[in-house]
C-alpha cells in the first residue's frame, strides 16, 4: 500500500505543477489578447482541477482504509471494517425531514440505492435506501421522528454506526450522553 500512496502523491504534486503552469500560460495569454488560446486554456485547467479533485478523493479513501486518517465528517473503523458517519444537520435537513448523506457518498462510504436497516433509541428499526437526488434517507417519516424526539436543531451531529453490514445505529450526540450519564448513575 505504500507505493499506491507514494505514487498518488506525486500525482497530486504533478497536476499542482501543471496547474500553476497553465495558470502562468493563461496570464500570460490574456496580456496579449489570445483569445481562442485562452478558451483552450481554460479547458485544461478545468480538466486538470478535475483529474486532480478524483485523485485526492481517492488518495483520501486509501488513507483513511489504512487508518492513517479520520476524517471529520466520516470515516471507517479500521479494526473491524465497518462504517460510522457523522453529520452535522442543518437548517434545511431539519425543516424538510432529510438525513443528506452527500460526503459519505463522496468518500465512497455508502452509494445510492444502499439498503439501510437502522436502529433507533425506540427499539423500533426501519428499512430505507440512500437515494437522489441528494444523497439522502428515503424513509423521512421517520428521520423527522428521529429529530423530534431529541429535539434536534441545526448544528446538532448525527452519528450512524453500522453494526454488521446493512445494520445501523442511529445517534446524536445528546442521546449519546443521556447513555453515558445514565450508565455512571447505575455504578
């Protein structure tokens, strides 16, 4: 794994490097009004920034599987292969009754179409599937259930920890400590 990671570096170094290039080409360009060489130009940057933007997805999906890296917002448990996402709500989640699940897709954590059984505080599970458009929770009914029993508001992280493959928990972080302080009571 050691030259995967290696060699992805000195790929995101060369695209930086063709990068800063172009950008002195298209300066340089656009002084002389080359117009038709700019729009060139311009297209090969956005390619670059492209090709370089899935590069370090993948640099990141790699580290993060090796444990290197725990990402903010999602990450993998490296000892059991199993995924936890975090997401922190916002206004707009709340108010529309969604669990958008945008990074994790993007980190290659979940894909749309993933069957998802999850399991609440309530003891009650429920089936949904990650769909679009948005990356989100099909079963909103229940999301907005979810959010109204914490009383959730934006700002506020939800954790999804998966169990066993296709089986979650669903938590927040005020649910998280109402367990923990409930826990050291009973010693």
């Amino acid at each position: 794994m050691k030259d995967i990671r290696i060699n992805i570096l000195e790929i995101k170094e060369a695209f930086q490097k063709m990068h800063s290039d172009l950008e002195e080409k298209f300066a340089e360009a656009d002084d002389m009004n080359y117009g038709r060489y700019l729009l060139e130009l311009s297209d090969e940057l956005k390619l670059i920034d492209k090709l370089q933007e899935e590069v370090g997805l993948r640099y990141d999906r790699v580290r993060e599987q090796e444990g290197l890296i725990e990402c903010d917002e999602n990450h993998l448990s490296p000892s059991s292969g199993l995924r936890q996402i975090t997401v922190k709500l916002t206004d707009g989640m709340i108010k529309q009754s969604l669990l958008t699940l945008t990074k994790a897709k993007k980190l290659g954590l979940i894909r749309v179409g993933e069957p998802m059984r999850i399991q609440t505080s309530d003891g009650a599970p429920f089936d949904t599937t990650v769909v679009e458009p948005g990356n989100r929770l099909k079963e909103r009914g229940r999301v907005k259930a979810y959010y109204d029993q914490w009383e959730l508001k934006a700002g506020d992280d939800l954790i999804l920890e998966e169990l066993e493959r296709g089986v979650w928990r669903m938590t927040c972080a005020r649910e998280s400590m109402e367990s923990l302080s409930a826990a050291l009571e009973g010693l």
